[in-house]
C-alpha cells in the first residue's frame, strides 16, 4: 500500500488526538488575536482562548458561516496582512454570493501535500501525467489540484476546463494518466469520447480525480466504463481550502479527512449536539493550520455521516459518507451554486408574484434548470407582445444573476400548486442522491 506521508496518514488514534488537541490551543489563541470577528464572539459567548484545550471544548467555540464571510466581504476575515497572502481564490457563487480566501505561502504548501495525498490514495506516482480539467483561475479546482501534482511530482497537464474535442485530443496525444474535473464533465468526456469512436481501453488514462459537486454510484459506474479508469470521490470547499480536505482510497468506502490539517464534526441541526458515528448530521469544519484564512466550526451546509472504523487501507483518518444533501436549499447545477431566494428576489424586483417553482433535471448529462413562474392576473392580461418581452426580460435578469442560463416558462395565474406548509419551491429530478 502506498501512501504520500505514512507516518501521518497511518498514525495512531492518540497520536493524531494529541496532533488535533495541540493544533486547535494554537489556532483559537492565533484568530482570538488576529481577527475581530473571533474575539468579538468568543469574549460574546465567554470563552477565551485558554479555555479550549483540546476537542473536548470545541462546543464552546461559536460557528462560522457562509454568512460571515459575506458580511466581511472581501478581506476581513483574514488573519495575515496582505503582503504575507501568497494567492487568492474565490467561490464559483455568482452576483452577491461571492466569498474571498487568502492562502500564504505555507498554506500552499499544506494544501499542495493534502491534494498529493489523495493523488497517491487513487494509485498516482511521479511518474504519471495529471491532465487537469477542473478550471483554472479563482476557481479552487484547477490550481488546487495542480499545486498537489506538482508536490508529488507528476506532470500537470493544465489543460482547464471545456473545449471537449481538445479534452480528447490532449488525452490521446500526450497519454495522460490521470483526469482531474467534475463528475459531470468526466461523464461527459465518456460520452464524447465514445461517440467520437475512441477506443478508450488503448489509452494510458486509468484514474479520474473526480469531485465537487454530488453524484452517484450509477455516474461512477458509467464515467468508469465509459473512460475505462477507476473514479475516486474527492470532497472540498473553498472556504476550508479547495480540493484536498478528504479523499477516496483504494477502498472506496468513505473519503479519510485530513485530519492532522482539519477537524471534522458531524452536529444535529438542531441542537448543535455531535451524533454518533453512521448517524446523519451537518458536517462543520475547523481549519488547525491555516495562516491566511484559518474558519473555526464552519457549518458547510452539508449533511453527511463519519466513521472511525478501521479502514483496510491502513489509513487512521476517519472517513466521511459523500454529502448526502444539505441543510440549506442550495442547489448545484452545472457546477455553480443557486440559491432559490435568488430567483424570488429576481421576480420580486420585476414586481411578480413570487409564485415560482424550479425544476432541475437532468439531460443526457447536463443539468437543465427551468423556472416556471406564475403571471399575475394584471400580467395575464397583457398582450402577447408585452408577454413575451417580460418573458425575456426575466430570462435575461435571471442569466445575469444566477450565471448560467434557465429556461422561463410562464403559467397561467392559480397554477402553482400552493403547500400547506413550507412551499416546495425545488422539484429536483437528477436522482443525485
Ligand atoms: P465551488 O462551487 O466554488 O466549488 P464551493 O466551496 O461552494 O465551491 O463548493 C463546495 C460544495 O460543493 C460543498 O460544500 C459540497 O456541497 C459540494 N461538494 C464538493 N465536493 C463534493 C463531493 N465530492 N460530493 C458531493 N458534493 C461535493
Ligand atoms: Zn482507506
């Protein structure tokens, strides 16, 4: 078996406690220090920063989320003076919902061997050629996954995303040994490559480096036939680092955290309170090593499940299910985040009815989105030409909002079914989970 960093991947249960317990003193007393947003809540709450000393107290720390770093939007949650911030990235959330992250020097270092791990994990050496397809740019993806090649030593590829022919192209003429991008597009590639008539069990490619955004057994199944490699899953997120918090071994039965770099809790929504091992909650996050930007108890949103069986490849890291869900409505299509309030705010602008409901699904392997939306009685009784000019008018606003296009479909007033409890705004029929 081999691993990127046995000592700490294969470590004992005390040993990675003591590296965690240490770890966490030090980073609550270095953002207790260096970010307001810390102080202001840990004095709020009571706790200082002698007051945690190991996992035992992390209840005592208060949460972050997506929502504080909105509000201290771009830089505030820094803990470094720009000259020490080496690069940014940003989330792929569009208007309004972008969110900033700094890393230094170092924290690209750390986030270059926790990618390197995972490359190892899915059966990758120095001698293999990466080719990377997740975007590069602010993007985490692309560069992440590149930083982590370029630590293990392989060959990067940096061939970003889109352009399919010469996906294919490349992947033939310069032998690539691995892909690196999203489960959609591998699925993609599979597809096209298959069309295009490529023999794909000829070609050197046999592991895909696949994460991002949810997907099922039936997509690694069909992206692992159809592209002739062996898929692994791999879970991050810009607010923690990018790619490389927790990744897939040759086991395939849970992603190992990285835990010597981050502690993973899953909590009861409601109460806060962690549940047991294989019990569902919401996966939260705090960063132990960060410089720039080190999150304390970031609620992800995601609800998934973690365990600390043994893992038959020797790895000690606990293991979390893939998301199985969230707690909030965001909905990932094609990659980018929509949130369903964007919309309301879009028809509420346009002074409509904030009847609505949207419909993702999913053709051949692309998410489709559609919005239907009701007209007023007023609107109803428009001309077809002032109908139809709305009617683009909402398309175009929602394209620049959302980011990616929707199709509008306009219904008579009173269709929309109405709920007896919480409107049921999202019908999603990708069967993601
Ligand atoms: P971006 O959209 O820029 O990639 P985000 O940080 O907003 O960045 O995306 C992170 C979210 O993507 C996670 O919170 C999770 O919901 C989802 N995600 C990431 N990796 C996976 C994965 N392997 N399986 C399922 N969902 C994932
Ligand atoms: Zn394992």
């Amino acid at each position: 078996m081999e691993y990127y960093q046995p000592e700490i991947e294969t470590a004992s249960r005390e040993e990675l406690d003591k590296i965690q317990n240490e770890r966490l003193r030090k980073i609550v007393k270095y953002v207790y220090d260096r970010v307001p947003l810390y102080r202001e809540r840990m004095d709020e709450a009571g706790v200082k920063p002698e007051d945690v000393h190991g996992t035992e107290d992390l209840y005592k720390l208060p949460f972050t989320q997506k929502q504080d770093l909105r509000d201290t939007y771009p830089f505030g949650m820094f803990a470094v003076p720009m000259e020490d911030v080496e690069r940014l990235h940003a989330s792929s959330g569009t208007t309004g919902k972008q969110i900033v992250v700094g890393y230094t020097k170092n924290d690209l270092d750390t986030w270059g061997s926790m990618v390197a791990r995972q490359l190892v994990a899915a059966g990758l050496t120095k001698k293999d050629k990466v080719h990377v397809a997740y975007g590069y740019g602010l993007f985490t993806g692309g560069l992440g996954i590149h930083e982590g090649a370029r630590r293990l030593g392989c060959t990067s590829i940096p061939v970003s995303s889109g352009n399919t022919a010469r996906q294919l192209a490349i992947m033939q003429d310069f032998g690539s040994d691995a892909l690196a991008c999203t489960p959609s597009y591998a699925m993609y590639l599979g597809e096209s490559a298959q069309k295009a008539g490529i023999d794909t069990s000829k070609l050197p490619l046999r592991a895909g480096i696949f994460g991002a955004e949810p997907w099922t057994e039936e997509m690694r199944k069909s992206i692992e036939k159809s592209l002739n490699i062996k898929a692994y899953d791999i879970y991050g997120l810009t607010e923690i680092m990018g790619p490389g918090v927790a990744y897939e071994c040759s086991a395939q039965k849970g992603m190992h955290v990285n835990e010597d770099h981050f502690i993973i809790e899953i909590l009861d929504p409601e109460t806060h309170k962690p549940v047991p091992d294989g019990q569902k909650g919401e996966i939260v996050f705090t960063c132990l090593t960060k410089e720039a930007f080190p999150l304390i108890r970031f609620r992800t949103k995601d609800i998934g499940t973690i365990t600390h069986e043994k893992c038959s490849c020797g790895r000690t890291f606990v293991r979390m299910s893939k998301p199985m869900g969230r707690t909030d409505d965001m909905l990932i299509i094609r990659g980018v985040n929509v949130f369903p309030s964007q919309i309301e705010t879009v028809l509420l602008q346009m002074e409509q009815s904030p009847n609505y409901q949207i419909i993702v699904d999913r053709q051949g392997v692309l998410d489709t989105l559609e919005v239907q939306v009701e007209l007023t009685e007023e609107k109803f009784s428009d001309t077809v030409a002032d109908i139809s000019k709305f009617e683009k008018e909402l398309t175009e606003k929602l394209k620049s909002l959302l980011g990616i296009a929707a199709k509008v479909t306009l219904v008579d007033p009173g269709t929309i079914a109405r709920s007896e409890g919480k409107a049921k705004r999202v019908i999603d029929r990708r069967k993601l989970i």
